[in-house]
C-alpha cells in the first residue's frame, strides 16, 4: 500500500479516488473564494480587508492609490482563482491528479512577487 494510498485510508476514505475528488473540491472552493474576495474589494469597495490601510494615518492615506491598488488586487485574486480552476481541470484530464495538490501553492507563489512588485508603484509615500 503506497504513502498516498495508505494516508486515504487513515482519513476514512475507502479509496485514492475519494481523496482526490476531495481535493478538487478544496481546490475549486478556493479558488472561488480568492475570486469573491478579489470582486468583493474592488467592486464592494470593502477597502478595509486590505492589511494595513486602515491603520494607515490620513495623511499617507491622501498619498496612497487605493482604487489601483484594489484593482490590482482584484486582478491578482481572480488570476489566480482562475490558475486554479483551470489548472485542475487540466491535470484532471491528464490523469496527473497528484499535482493538483499543488496548484494553490503555485498560483500564490506565481502570482505573490508581481502582486509586491506592481503594489510598490500605488504608494506615493
């Protein structure tokens, strides 16, 4: 019985297969919610999910692009909800169902130094 397979089994479930089909549940549902979240501070204007901007005195507040910046966050946040989603369906057709444990990791750690690079330009303090 192989690492994976003995891992299912300790989880209760009955077969790799079930495992996996749990894990693009997780995947999918992730994804999603990155996607919500991106809408939900771009369109919602819900400003304060963004660390640190409400802690932020006025004055850097004045200096700071918070609609750019929103919407570079949104971008980001649906880029990569959709990376994700796509990324699984994809390694699902394949039958590479292994990797798609780590597309979540790879969508952040992709998306993670452009989203910090392109954030720097927003603040004018």
């Amino acid at each position: 019985m192989g690492i994976i397979a003995s891992f299912g089994f300790y989880c209760g479930y009955r077969d790799v297969s079930q495992r996996i089909n749990k894990m693009e549940t997780i995947n999918v549902i992730t994804s999603i919610f990155l996607i919500i979240i991106g809408v939900i501070i771009k369109n919602g204007k819900m400003y304060n999910l963004i660390a640190g901007y409400n802690t932020m005195p006025q004055e850097k507040k004045k200096n700071f692009d918070i609609t750019g910046f929103a919407s570079l966050m949104r971008n980001c946040f649906v880029l990569m909800g959709m990376i994700i989603i796509v990324g699984d369906y994809i390694l699902s057709y394949l039958e590479l169902m292994k990797l798609t444990n780590f597309l979540i990791i790879i969508s952040v750690l992709g998306i993670l130094p452009i989203f910090i690079i392109k954030g720097k330009e927003y603040d004018k303090n």
